[in-house]
C-alpha cells in the first residue's frame, strides 16, 4: 500500500468516527453540520500532527511538552 493510500485510509477512518461521535454524543441530526465539523477535526488532526517521514516517530512527552 502506497503512503498517499495509507494517508487517505487513515483520514477516512478519522471521518468516520469523527461523525459517528458527534452524531451519538451532541445528538445531531443537521447531517451538513455533522459533516462540516468532522472534516475540521480531521483537517485539523492532519495539519497539527503530520505523517512522519524519517522514521523515527514521536513520544507522546514531546508532544504533550
């Protein structure tokens, strides 16, 4: 599986429990909000915390830190 295929696997999932959340917790039934705040989170998501390339990772402490 390619990085783009793996990315994008990874944003749909995010999506997909991103909506079931918000639709299950806030009790939601506007779907275009739904939709709209759960493309934010993953947006949101991808943009704070990008896919590292060099292999190394990161540690949870750096990131809280």
């Amino acid at each position: 599986m390619s990085k783009d295929d793996w990315a994008k696997k990874e944003k749909r999932e995010l999506f997909c429990k991103a909506v079931n959340s918000i639709m299950m917790n806030e009790n939601k039934e506007d779907i275009v909000d739904v939709l709209k705040t759960a493309k934010t989170i993953v947006d949101t998501a991808f943009k704070n915390y990008p896919d590292n390339t060099d292999g190394k990772g990161e540690q949870i402490e750096d990131i809280i830190n």
